[in-house]
C-alpha cells in the first residue's frame, strides 16, 4: 500500500501519527493539475456540499457524487509516481467507507486519545460549565465510536494507535507501518524524535480533568475498549512520570521567568534615567534654537513680501505673452487651413472632370452593348419560336406513326418489311426529336444569361457612380461551406457525421473562392475539441493576414467563433485560404483509446457574412425571367 491515510479527534497534536510519518519519508500530498485543490480542501468541500456542520456530533459516511470522485481520481493520478504519500485530516471520518472502496492500496491509521487528556485542552485558559464538559465528551464518544466501528470492519487495511504513545515512540509506529502496509519507510532510531514537544501542563491538566470524567463510564469503556483493541496502546509504554512532577517543573519555569524578567526591569530602569538626563540637555538646546529660529522668521517674512511682488509682476508678464502666442498660433491655423482647402478643392475638381470623362465613355459603350444584347435577343426568342414549331411538327408526326402503327396491327396483315420502316422512321423521328429539345434548352439558358448580363448592365447604367461594384450583386449576402462534405484545404481528417477533425500536424489551411472587397463576418461552428485550452489559444490568418477571433468562455458545445475583417481593394486574389494554427495536438490513445490520430478541434462549418449592410449584392437579387422559372420546374 503506497498510500496512507490518518484520522484523528480534531483535539490538540491529532497530527502526530502522520508527522511521525512523514519524518520517516512519507511524502506530502500534492494537489491536482489544473485544480489547485488540496486534500484537506477537497475534504471540506465534499462535507460542506451535505451541509454537515463541523462541531456536528452526528457521524454519518457520505456517499460524493461523481464530481467529486473525478476530482478524487484527479488527486491520485497526479500523486500516482510520487512514492508513498498521505495526509492526515479529522473530517475523514466522515468518508471512510468512500476511500476504503475508493483504492485498494489505501492504508489507514486511525488515533486516539484519552478523553481526559481531550477535556484538558478544553480547560486550558478559560471556565468551562458541565454542559461544555459533556459536549466535548458526546463529540469524542460519536467520533471514536465511527472510528471504532470501521476498524472492526476492516481490520486488514487498518491501524489502531493512541496518540499519546507516538510522541513516547515514533519508532514503533513506523515499523509498526512497514510491517503491516509494506511501505517503504526510514524507521528512525529510539529516542531520536523530532516530534514537537508536549506543553509542560498538559499532564497536569488532564490529571484535573480526571476528577469530571469519574461518572462518565460511556467514555472510560469506550476508551478502554480502545486500549483493549488498540496495535499500539498506550499501556505497552513505560508509565509517565507523575503530575505533581510535571507541577513543579512549571512552578521552576516560572520562578525562572520571574527572575530574569527582574534583571530586564532593572537594566530599564538604568537605561531610564540615562535617557532622562540627556532629555534636560535636549530641551535647553532646543529652547536656544527656538530664539534663533524666531529671528530668522522675521527676517524671511519680509523677504516673502518681496517675493510675492515680484512674482505678481512676472505672472503679469507672462499671461500677456500667452496670449500673444495663442494669437499667432490661431492665424498660422487658419493660414494653413485656407491654403489645404485651395489645394483639396483643385484636386477634387480634376476628379470630377475625370470622372464625369470617364462615366459619359462607361454610358456609351453600355448603351452600344446594350443595342447589341436587345438584338441579339431578339434573334434568338426567333429561334426559339422556330424550334418550338420545328417540335410541335415533329409531335404531330410521331402521332401519325403511332396511329399507323396501330392501325397495321390491329388490320393483323402480313407487313413486316412496312413495319420495320415504320419502326426505323419512328426511332429516327425520336433522337430527332431530343436533338431539337437539346438545342432548345441550350438557347434557353444562352437566353437566361443574356438576359441577366443585360439587366446587370441597366442597373449599372441607372445605379452610376460607383461602376465597379455593379459586378457584384450576384454574390450571396451569405456563404455556409460544411465541412461534412468535401473541402479544398490541408491538414484534416475524414469527415464525420457532425464535423471534421484538424490534424496531425500544427496547421489546418481551408481555401474558398474568393470574395468583393468589403466587411466581414467569419463565424466558426467547433463541435469538440480535444482540451479547452486548444480552442482558446487558437490563431487564425487569411492569405498570412493575422485575423483576431473571439471565443466564447464557457465549456459548452458547440461554440461559435466569430472574428470580423476587411478586405481593401488593394487585396484582392483569386482564392482566400484561412489558415488555423493551434498550441497543441493531443491523442485519444492517452486516455485509453484504440484512436492513435493527432487531434486539435473537429469544426463543422464555416460561414462567411456581408457586415457592410449597403453593399449591392446584400440587397435582394432581381427576379429570374419566365423562361428559367419553366426550366427548373421541368
């Protein structure tokens, strides 16, 4: 067993059995990774979480839910490599039974101690009634009682020592340890403790308290039961020595500190009256500074009054050259401004005659395009009412065939030779008949395009200026890409059923057609990730342009991540790649799995928004003409 466990009455020196152990080189517990929960906290707040109150005198084993078996599981994995380790704490007698059947390889040391000795520190510096007596004696009967109770049951993972006995013989106790638990301990040498000692009134106090506890037999059977049971009793040491002794040797101490606090009052009392005599030689010098410093007080005075002359003329001076400063500044200002707004206004008025220049040559090429679109339409709905007759006279052929050819079998007349023409006609008129749809629904979509590439070109027309951003109503105000389907990027796994894993190495890249210069919106659909702190310490760039993203703090899925950005025009390229870098990649076969992948976050998709509401392809696109309507419903 690596790891050992103590509980003891939460009296004065309960901790001795472990500190004795630890002398002999057990190692202190040490809290979980990412917790900073220490045992004796995580103790208390399993207690505190059944609202259990300290000086409760119930004692009753508590079941912890799984939180904090977790947190328990926590605390063992990060001590797991440690060597022998333990903790001493009182309110483990509440959990006793929870960490017997928590791990097989806990060891427990169960103290006690007389009940006398427990009564004594209770009476030490204060008046204490029956009623606090008996309290204290209900409280050690229940909690020895629980201690006694589990010892019974679990006698061969169990020990049972009076603490009085570990100050008199460390030794004993950690052999005592090393023979039953099998730890590896360093058994110290006899009478070579390093145990605080006792204080030099306890025995006498708990010799006084031996006088209230003489009708207490519940607590004096039950103590003596203790002995009775107990792997290292009390009465297995050699007698201590008597009260009257330890009362003596307080009144020698005593007398001590009395003397040498004499000697101190009189050393004082010298040091007093040398410091009297050189306080009358400070006061006569001080009364002769007093004079002098009178003196020089007049003196200053008058020439403080000249000062403040002087000083009122300079201030005089200055304000005038303030303002006279500010003055110059106010007409150089405006100097500056009036010669900027004669420059902006020159520049601006070239621009405009370019860009009327350039606007009136725009109009005219639109409308010359726009002649050659409207005749080109024209000729092709002449096709299509030609192709529609070429149909219907090829429908109405067709029927005439069938009709033959009904009309020949039900005759039932020997025409084969007629019927296989029949039929080749037939089959000839059928792949002549599909050709003609073909060609139909090729220029019904040349149509559609035309159509839309005109209606782009008046709206243009209508909508100038700006003129470069009229190619860009056909663009979505919203793209989604899943990345449950296939993607063009690097670095991720198989897509699974809600998303994709990034992995195995340190950079996911996903690229997309690119978008219209503008304002952004990214945001990130993450379903998992394999550690919060992957997530978190995420960094992102488009085309190496680092982009700041924003998390949201809890530890729900799944998260939206969001980031903005701006695309000039001065940026523009044919594809956008983001890039995802990440802190950390962490492998499910760790913790157990039969997954050997490398693993960061798996996202689900990624969506890209128009921020700019008064871009022109935000706007709702223009309805589709009759002939596209008839196609998709075909």
């Amino acid at each position: 067993m690596n790891v050992i466990l103590t509980c003891a009455f939460p009296q004065p020196g309960y901790e001795l059995p472990h500190q004795a152990l630890e002398a002999a080189g057990l190692s202190a517990a040490r809290c979980a990774r990412g917790q900073d929960l220490a045992p004796a906290a995580l103790l208390d707040s399993i207690v505190d979480s059944h609202r259990i109150e300290r000086d409760s005198a119930s004692i009753q084993q508590l079941v912890p839910g799984k939180r904090w078996q977790e947190l328990a599981t926590d605390l063992f994995r990060e001590n797991v490599e440690t060597g022998p380790w333990g903790w001493v704490e009182s309110r483990l007698i509440y959990l006793l039974d929870f960490w017997h059947a928590f791990e097989p390889q806990i060891g427990f040391v169960l103290a006690y101690n007389p009940p006398a000795a427990v009564v004594g520190e209770v009476l030490r510096g204060q008046q204490v009634t029956e009623a606090d007596v008996a309290g204290v004696l209900a409280a050690w009967c229940a909690f020895n009682a629980e201690l006694l109770r589990f010892y019974y049951s679990n006698r061969q993972r169990c020990l049972l020592v009076n603490a009085s006995s570990v100050r008199h013989a460390p030794e004993a106790l950690v052999g005592l340890v090393v023979r039953a638990f099998g730890v590896d301990l360093t058994i110290p040498a006899a009478g070579s403790s390093s145990l605080p000692a006792r204080a030099a009134d306890a025995r006498l106090l708990e010799y006084l308290a031996q006088e209230l506890l003489q009708d207490r037999d519940d607590a004096r059977a039950l103590y003596e039961e203790f002995e009775s049971t107990a792997d290292m009793p009390l009465a297995l040491l050699p007698s201590p020595s008597s009260p009257w002794n330890d009362y003596a040797a307080i009144l020698a101490a005593s007398a001590a500190q009395l003397r040498t606090q004499s000697d101190r009052t009189d050393a004082l009392e010298t040091e007093r009256a040398s410091l009297a005599t050189g306080c009358r030689v400070l006061e006569q010098e001080i009364e002769t500074l007093t004079h002098a410093h009178a003196e020089q007080a007049g003196a200053a005075a008058q020439r403080q009054v000249q000062l403040e002359a002087l000083d009122k003329t300079l201030n005089e001076q200055r304000q005038r050259a303030s303002a006279l400063s500010a003055r110059i500044r106010e007409l150089e200002c405006e100097v500056e401004s009036q010669r900027q707004a004669r420059v902006e206004h020159a520049k601006l008025a070239a621009e405009r005659q370019t860009q009327v220049e350039a606007l009136n040559a725009a109009r005219a090429e639109l409308e010359q395009q726009r002649s050659a679109l409207v005749t080109r339409r024209c000729e092709l709905e002449r096709d299509i009412e030609t192709l529609l007759r070429e149909r219907d006279e090829q429908s109405r052929v067709i029927a005439e065939c069938h009709r033959q050819l009904a009309t020949a079998q039900s005759a039932s007349t020997p025409a084969t030779l007629e019927l296989a023409e029949t039929k080749a006609q037939y089959m000839g008129l059928l792949e002549e008949n599909e050709l003609l749809l073909l060609q139909l629904h090729q220029v019904e979509e040349e149509l559609e395009r035309y159509y839309l590439e005109n209606r782009a070109l008046l709206d243009g027309t209508r909508n100038l200026p700006p003129a470069p951003l009229a190619a860009s109503e056909l663009v979505p105000a919203e793209i989604l890409y899943d990345l449950r389907q296939e993607i063009d990027g690097e670095n991720w796994y198989y897509a699974e059923h809600d998303g994709r894993w990034a992995g195995p190495e340190m950079r996911s890249t996903l690229r997309v057609p690119a978008l219209p210069p503008g304002h952004y919106r990214l945001e990130l659909c993450a379903v998992d990730a394999m550690e919060p702190e992957i997530l978190f310490g995420m960094s992102m760039s488009l085309n190496d342009v680092p982009i700041a993203i924003a998390v949201p703090d809890d530890n729900r899925y799944p998260k939206l991540v969001q980031a903005d950005f701006t695309v000039a025009e001065t940026d523009v390229a044919p594809v956008w790649q983001f890039a995802f870098t990440f802190s950390k990649l962490v492998s499910p076969a760790e913790r157990g799995s039969d997954d050997q992948r490398h693993l960061a976050i798996r996202l689900a998709s990624l969506c890209l928004r128009v921020a700019d509401e008064t871009a022109p392809w935000s706007k709702t696109s223009p309805p589709l003409p009759w002939w596209a309507i008839w196609k998709r419903r075909r």
